[in-house]
C-alpha cells in the first residue's frame, strides 16, 4: 500500500518520515517544505527538509 519514494522523486502529498523508529511523520508540499505538527500541544506548522528534518529523515513513502 505504501511504497518508498526516492529522495529525488518527492512530490506533493508524500509522506516524509523522520527518526530510525518512523516516530514522526510529515507531508511533503513541494520546494522543500513539509507540514507536521512538531509535539503533541502544537500547532501544525510548515518547516523545511533542511535542518532537523534533514538530521531525523529517514525516506519517504507515497500511497499507492
């Protein structure tokens, strides 16, 4: 159902998953931003694919 995008193929609507355990998960939205709630208590928020994203990511997914 789900199937692994390469980094070089994001697009909008894919899934970005960050930590080695899948713990957090944000959706792609094109020009290297993604949406997500940080933590429980938030707001969700836009952010970039540099700096955590970039140290926690682990792949993204996209639904099939």
């Amino acid at each position: 159902m789900f199937r692994r995008v390469p980094d070089s193929a994001l697009q909008p609507c894919d899934f970005v998953i960050c930590y080695p355990d899948h713990h957090h998960v944000g959706m792609y939205v094109g020009n290297n931003t993604v949406i997500h709630a940080p933590h429980t208590g938030t707001t969700v928020q836009f952010g970039t694919l540099a700096g955590w994203y970039s140290d926690h990511y682990s792949g993204a997914t996209r639904i099939s």
